[in-house]
C-alpha cells in the first residue's frame, strides 16, 4: 500500500491494528501517536484530551504493546482458534493498570455517570485501547473481519456488506481495478 495516511472508520481495536500496514508503522514515534489519536477524536471519551498530550517513548511502546497483542489474539479469534495465553494476560494487565470508574455527578437537573479511568494520561490510554480490544474480540463480529484483498495489504476491517473485498474503495479497490483494467488493455 503507497498511502500511509492511517485508515480509520473501523472499530476502535481493528484502527490500531491498522497501523501496521505492509513494511511500515504509523507509530513510530511518539508524534505519530498524536497524529492517530487526532484523527480518533471522536471515537472515545478522552480521545481529544489524549491527542493533545506529549508522549513519551515508554508510552509508545505500551500502545505498541497492546496492538500487537490484539493483532495476534485477533487473529486467533477470527478464526475460532485459542490465542496465546500471555497475550490475554498482556490486554488484562493494560486494562487493570489504570483503573475504570463511573463516574457520578448532577448536572442540574438529574444524576449522570460517565466511564473514565485513572492514573497517568499514557497508562489511561493504553487501558482505553485495550478495553476496546476486549470489546471486539468478545464481540460475535469478529468472526466476521477479514483481510483486504489486494496483493499487498494486510489491513483489517469489519464488512457492514458481505461483498466488501477491500479495506477501502478508494485505496485497494481502485488500485485493483486499475491493475484489471491495464491487464485487459495492455498490447499484446
């Protein structure tokens, strides 16, 4: 795939997994972190407050951590297979290092909760991100994801209609078709 530009649209879990396309990682370095947390913005309560936040290597690499163990269990999942044991413990550990609480506060007129999490900013994050994971991988839709189709895309998504083929129409598909259509035109 030639466009780096992160895909997003996807559950929150399969857009992590996202960013490692072939031969190269959207996260990189702590900006790029950053940069795919902007482009969540609205996808998860602190997503805002979480992209305008420094981060630094060691929370960059907790991230990476959970996508990676998401990328294997995922890919057990899918298929109806056990996935690694430490992976498991791995997404466990990052929910529990930063606690999930409810909220509770009056707004006025009635009492409201919302879902938050304590502890560090990047500690947070990575227990958002793999909370998410949890909720895909136990989701009955994961039997559902597949892989693009192109040649060379290992990008992931969740068909909303059963003939979808490719990660996106105007990437893979386009390059597909293009590659067809040369294919039956080319001189002989």
């Amino acid at each position: 795939m030639s466009d780096l530009t992160p895909l997003t649209g996807e559950p929150l879990a399969l857009d992590l997994v996202n960013t490692r396309p072939t031969d190269a990682d959207l996260l990189a370095v702590p900006a790029d972190l950053r940069v795919w947390l902007s482009l969540q913005a609205n996808r998860f309560p602190q997503a805002r407050g979480f992209a305008a936040v420094d981060y630094t290597s060691a929370d960059l690499a907790a991230v990476r951590k959970v996508r990676e163990c998401t990328a294997r269990v995922l890919d057990h999942a899918r298929h109806g297979t056990q996935p690694p044991p430490d992976d498991l413990k791995a997404l466990n550990r990052a929910q529990r290092a930063a606690p999930a609480i409810r909220e509770v506060t009056w707004n006025g007129t009635a009492v409201t909760a919302t879902h938050s999490r304590t502890g560090p900013l990047g500690t947070q994050l990575t227990a958002w991100l793999a909370e998410a994971a949890a909720d895909l991988l136990t989701d009955s839709a994961v039997v559902r994801i597949r892989q693009c189709e192109a040649d060379d895309c290992v990008m992931l998504f969740l068909p909303a209609h059963p003939r979808r083929r490719w990660c996106s129409a105007a990437r893979c598909g386009n390059r597909v078709r293009v590659a067809r259509h040369y294919q039956r035109h080319k001189p002989a």
